[in-house]
C-alpha cells in the first residue's frame, strides 16, 4: 500500500487499510498464520518517531498478528526491534 498517512498519536483507527489488509490475511487467506510489515519511505534510515509510533501501534492491535515490522529507508531494510520501541 503507497502513501498511508502516520498514524494518530493514540492508535491506528480500526478501519484503517492496512489493518482490514492484515486482517484479510491472517484470517481469510492464512488463518492462524501472521503478516509482516515493510514501511517504505523516503529519507535515512535511521528509525524515527514515525516509524516507531507504526510498530507500537501494528503490534498492539489484536486483529492480525505481527511477526515483525521492518523499515526500508537510505538505501538498506532494517527490522525495528525491541532496542527501537523505546
């Protein structure tokens, strides 16, 4: 999916696009199988704020399990760990 906005401050809404696409496949093509999420953005690759607030956000809503979320950014794909949450 291109061009998703940031997520609110407080949660992602649960209609938002992604999570009905997470949603649809972990339940209706994988069931009891997980999804992986690749945020794609211009800029360093260094993990900011916004990449942040997406990972704590996709991996506190119980629709669609996360296995992991990774940033695609400068050039390189890094997974956002437990050390970037903070």
């Amino acid at each position: 999916m291109d061009d998703l906005p940031l997520p609110p401050a407080d949660r992602i809404a649960d209609d938002h696009a992604l999570l009905q696409l997470a949603t649809w496949l972990a339940e209706d093509c994988a069931p009891g199988r997980g999804v992986v999420a690749v945020l794609c953005r211009p800029g360093p690759a260094a993990v900011g704020a916004d990449d942040r607030a997406w990972d704590q956000q996709l991996r506190a809503q119980r629709r669609a399990r996360v296995r992991g979320v990774f940033v695609a950014a400068g050039g390189t794909v890094r997974p956002l760990t437990l050390d970037d949450a903070a």
